[in-house]
C-alpha cells in the first residue's frame, strides 16, 4: 500500500506567503448545532466536520478529496490482514501530551466499541498493536480495500486523559447519552476550543503548535447555531456573520444582488432518500399489519410523487432528480439504476388497490426542518401528493436530534435521511450501513429493518474484494436488487448552498464539508 502527498486545491492557496496572516476572526452561522465533542459519539456529518478542526485522523481527506498523511507519514501492507501506520514525531495535544502508538491503538478500539454509533464506519478492524512509540499495525478480519477510506473519519484522541476523565469507553450521542467528552476536548488539530455554550455558541481559536502548516489566517471561529433560515441569511446581509451554511435556495437571488456577499453552490454527493418501516406493524396507521412492507405500496409511493416539480418549485432548479441511492461521482453509481419509475398518480391508485388499499391508509411521514436544504419544504409537498392518491400521511417535522432519535429508534413509518457515502466515498457506505441486514457493525442506518440475503451476500464479498472491477460489479448488482425492493426511496442529490461576505475565501468541497483550515479573511 502506497500513500500520496496530494497538493491542496489552487483556490485554498491563494494569498499564502510569510507575514501574510493577521489577526481575524470568522464568524460562522449554521442551520444547528454539534452534537458535542466526542467524536466516535456520533455519525453527524456537521458534528464530524466541525471535529476535524479540534481533532485529526491519521490519514485525512484534502479539498479535492483525495486521501493524505495526516497523524501518520506513511504507512505498509505487511500481509493482507496487517497494516502498519507510522506516526508523526513531535504532535502534540492541546493539553500538552505528546501523540504515541497508545493513543492510536486506544482511538481505534474505542471507535468500534459496540457503544460507539461510529462503528460501522471502520468495519474489519479486529486489533491495534503497538510496534513501538511511533509505530502501530492495525489488525483486520480480512482484506480491506477502504481502510483509508474509513480512516479518513476516525479521530485520535489522547489515551491518558480518556483514563483519566472516566471517558475510555464511549458515548452513544445519537441516544441522548452524554459524558465529559461530550462538553470537553483535547485534540491534536488546527483550533482549540476557547468556550461552549450548547445551542448559542462554540469558541475555538488558533493552535499554535499544530504539527501543520496553517494555509488559514484565522485566530478565532465564532460558531452560532441559528436555526432560522430567514435569522441567518439576515445576519449575512447584516454583516453580523461572515459565512453561513445552508444558504436557503429562495433566498439566493436577494444574497447575490446584496452588496459585498455571494453564493457559493455547486453539484454535490449527498443523496437525500426516504426511508421506510418494513416490520409486521405501522407506527401509527389505522389498519392491521403494515401496508409498507408491501413492495406495490412502496412502488405506488413512489409513483405518487412528482419530483420534476419538487426540483423546479423548492429546490429551484438547483438539485438533481436521482434513481440511485449514490451520486454519479461515488463508486457503485451506474447511469442504469439512476432511472426513476415515472410519475403517474393513476399507477399509484392501482397499485394500492392491488395491494388491497384502496382507500389508502394512515401512517407517520418524519422529516427534519433544520438538517437538509429545504428539508421541510420537500416533506410537505410529498404529504400532499400522496394524500392526492388516497395516502393518509401524518408529517410530523422536527429538529434533527429528535428526528434522528426517532428514526434509528424505529418510531417512523416513512422518514428522510440524507446520505454522502461519507467517510468512505464509496457505494459501500450505501450497502453496508442502510442495505445489509442489522448486525453487528453491518446496518447500523437501517432502522426500517430492510433485509435480502443475497445483498447481504453481496456486501460481505465487497468489503474484502481488492478487484476494483470485480467489486464494482458486485455493488452494482447490490444495488440492482435493493433498488427492484424499493428498499429506500431515493428523492435527489441536494446542491451546496453556503453564502459568504466578500472577503471570505473558501474552498467548497463536493462533500458540502465546511473546512475552515482553508479559509481565509481579506478585510
């Protein structure tokens, strides 16, 4: 196994150069907050972002999203199921400790601890060994074509405070559970945390002594939480905040006629999809059994829903309708599945009355209305157009602690998840977390209880398999069958909607990831 140094995107190194840098601060606005500072406490894409400017992986993901030495230089494939990382000298923690093979080897297990939601995001992972100070070898099940990949996400953390603070094992923040991690932090990053105030605002300021060369100019990230749309967008024209994320759709023509602010969208991965409950019984429905598990129901929904016009009138043209349950750029993607079954409320209606519903039935609809570009939008528009073919759906939209909390606690019927293959950018991500059957570290994000043995089959076989074409074939066929079960409901991939002040510069990413180590301020 080779690693490369990959350069930084051209846009993030614009105005480097000694004496360059001068004190300033960004003040970032957001749709929510992080969930706290563990970070194997959850599988938040915002809260794992955020953890990447307090705490690093071993290997890291740049701007254009290739794969670099982080906390390790280089690593070596000493046989298929041993894989030997070689530490950095000289990194140390914000607390002063210096990073050793302890706090890798402690990191790594306590990310797939059956407590940790993080788990399935480093599957295979049987041990750590230690070598000696700067050198580990990870021990897996068996071959592991993504262990970069998974890598990618995984944060070190120092093995003596963990002790020392109580905190060795970890925290499920998904279910509510919090520790003293969740309210403190002591990484190796980029920024320190200066102060937290849950829900109002997070503090972190420039780490003196990070191992890297900064390519920021920042001393100071003011994070606030501003849960309006509306509430944010004015305090971006207001020039209260610097840069925010999400920038609402219906609000893009106002930021980009306003002087000293624009948009900044392009394509992104993200695939926002709805999910169902395939159990014996509805959540809430007024009819025996569950009509969802029912294949021709799932087909009529979605039948029932004209995405053509979600796409023009909320998303204003700005997503992309998609068949498939990964975006073109992931592997696993093929043009074939990426067709949608037509709009066509007549089908619906006949598909229900095959089923033996003609006269529809009830059910909860659970999105989020602070987690996905016009997530509550998108929900709304899908009840009414399921009612029109005699569906009786009950949407209920909440923030997304609590709709994710339903969700993966199986308290939803019909419920919205947004997916970017992140960290492993791969069509494994799709497979082994939301298709294969729960087990173990295996569909950790399928709550509704989807299960076919062959793409259980499948997925097992590609977690191993190093033949990138016998591989890809074997994901197109895994995603060929969950996608004739109508295991999930793909809706669209989502645009990149953040807006800025002038002055920021900014690198985007296609994984809609804030990286604030690449930004700087010009004022």
């Amino acid at each position: 196994m080779k690693n490369r140094l990959m350069m930084t995107s051209a846009a993030a190194l614009l105005g480097l150069g000694l004496g360059a840098a001068s004190a300033e601060t960004l003040r970032y606005g957001t749709a929510a907050d992080i969930y706290g500072f563990d970070p194997h406490s959850v599988t938040d894409s915002f809260t794992n972002i955020f953890m990447h400017h307090i705490y690093e992986p071993l290997v890291r993901y740049n701007a254009e999203l290739d794969i670099e030495p982080a906390l390790a230089t280089h690593w070596e494939l000493i046989e298929p199921t041993r894989i030997r990382y070689f530490l950095r000298d000289g990194v140390t923690f914000h607390g002063g400790e210096t990073l050793d093979a302890s706090d890798v080897a402690m990191s790594l297990m306590r990310a797939v601890h059956p407590n940790s939601p993080l788990r399935g995001n480093l599957p295979g992972l049987v041990d750590v060994e230690i070598v000696d100070d700067l050198t580990v070898d990870l021990i897996m099940g068996g071959p592991s074509p993504l262990l970069n990949n998974f890598l990618t996400n995984i944060f070190i953390m120092d093995s003596g405070w963990l002790e020392a603070n109580n905190s060795v094992a970890p925290i499920d923040a998904n279910q509510g559970e919090e520790g003293f991690t969740t309210s403190n932090a002591n990484g190796t990053g980029p920024f320190i945390v200066e102060s937290r105030r849950p829900d109002a605002q997070t503090v972190l300021v420039a780490n003196p002594d990070w191992w890297d060369e900064p390519q920021h100019n920042l001393t100071r990230i003011v994070h606030t939480p501003i849960t309006s749309a509306a509430t944010r967008v004015s305090a971006l024209l207001s020039g209260e905040i610097d840069l925010i994320e999400p920038a609402p759709l219906q609000d893009a023509a106002r930021i980009e006629s306003a002087p000293g602010v624009r948009m900044l969208e392009n394509p992104g991965l993200r695939s926002i999809m709805m999910g169902f409950n395939l159990t014996d019984t509805l959540n809430d429905g007024n009819v025996d059994g569950n009509p969802l598990a029912d294949v021709r129901v799932r087909r009529a929904i979605e039948h029932a829903i004209d995405m053509d016009l979600i796409r023009d009138r909320i998303m204003r043209g700005k997503s992309r309708n998609t068949g498939a349950l990964v975006a073109p750029e992931v592997p696993g993607f093929t043009e074939e599945l990426n067709e949608r079954l037509p709009f066509d409320p007549d089908r619906s209606r006949e598909l229900l009355a095959e089923a033996g519903f003609p006269d529809g039935f009830t059910f909860n609809l659970n999105c989020p209305n602070d987690r996905y570009v016009n997530d509550e939008g998108i929900c709304q528009a899908m009840a009414a157009m399921l009612a029109r073919v005699g569906m009786e759906p009950r949407l209920v939209t909440e923030p997304r602690q609590i709709h994710f909390e339903r969700a993966q606690a199986g308290q939803t019927d019909m419920f919205m998840l947004g997916w970017a293959t992140l960290p492993m950018l791969d069509g494994f991500s799709v497979l082994s977390a939301m298709l294969h059957s729960p087990d173990g570290s295996m569909g950790t994000w399928n709550p509704g209880g989807y299960s076919n043995p062959r793409v259980d089959e499948l997925t097992r076989a590609i977690e191993i398999e190093l033949d990138p074409e016998v591989r890809m074939a074997m994901m197109v066929e895994a995603f060929a069958i969950a996608k004739e079960d109508v295991a999930w409901l793909p809706v669209h991939q989502q645009p990149l909607s953040w807006a800025a002040r002038d002055e920021v510069e900014l690198t985007q990413s296609a994984d809609d990831l804030v990286r604030l180590w690449y930004a700087r301020i010009n004022r």
